[in-house]
C-alpha cells in the first residue's frame, strides 16, 4: 500500500465537519483522495456504484470508510447493516466517528462491523491530531485487504 494513494470515503451529513475533516487532511498533507457522502443512502449509492457514482474512474471504491453515526435518511448503523450483506463491500475497514457516548451505539457499532469507533472531538485542534493519527495508521500501519468492485451491488 505504500504506493498507492488510498480512497477515504467520509460519510457525514453535518458541511461544518466536512469542512473541517477537508481542510486538516490538507493541512496535514493526507496520502490519500477524500471523496464524501452526505448522508446514509448516498453512501450505499456510492458503494453501489449507482448514479453519479456510476463512474469508479472518478468514484473509487473506497479502501476505508469515516462515518458518522446519525445521519439522516440512513443512519451509520443502517449503511453497516447493508454492507454486511455485500461480500465485497463488507471487507473494507470502516471506523465509526461519532459524537455519542452511549455504550449501547459503540457495542451496537461493532456487532454490524465496524473495525474502530471514535469519539467526535468537540474542538478543532483535537479534531486535527485525531485526523492526524487516523490518517497515519490507516495509511502506514494498516495492510488493507483487496476489494473488486462487482458493478452494482444490491
């Protein structure tokens, strides 16, 4: 993986965070390409390949997924439950973000599969060594395991 420049799909509903999750992974000159879902059923289309992420040209599939929890229209928990369900899809690592404390979303979070689950920092520079730290041990640690896309995914 050292060669390869990693596709971070970040499924958030709040322009704020993405604002901020754009601009430190620029700041901290991020080893990989940033493409976003604005909330659950535009991340299952974008999985998918369906509509405008028809093209995997443009829309890789993603080597790891950022995602918030309480999305509207599908929640975090409903785009795991789908990618259980996908051979494929279910393999890539993704790592919940989220500002709830409730041990019942973190157990629930990891009984769908989710390879980590993190608390959304309230400050930006928090925010910023979190991002930080996520970038580097997903980028440099991590073996990523190999997902082919199988044109759309039910």
């Amino acid at each position: 993986m050292l060669n390869e420049r990693p596709t971070l799909l970040v499924v958030e509903d709040d322009e704020d965070d993405i604002f901020f999750v754009e601009r430190i992974f620029r700041q901290i000159g991020a080893r990989c390409t940033l493409q976003f879902a604005r909330d659950g059923v535009e991340a299952i289309d974008y999985l998918s390949g369906k509509g405008k992420f028809g093209d995997r040209s443009k829309y890789a599939l993603p080597t790891i997924i950022l995602m918030d929890l309480k999305m509207p229209r599908k929640s975090g928990f409903e785009v795991l439950e789908w990618m259980q369900k996908q051979p494929e899809i279910k393999l890539i690592p993704t790592v919940i973000i989220t500002s709830s404390t409730l041990q019942d979303d973190v157990t629930r979070a990891y009984r769908l599969g989710a390879n980590a689950v993190m608390n959304k920092p309230v400050d930006k520079e928090s925010l910023m060594q979190m991002l930080k730290t996520f970038h580097i041990y997903w980028t440099d640690f991590v073996e990523m395991p190999e997902v082919k896309s199988a044109g759309t995914v039910d």
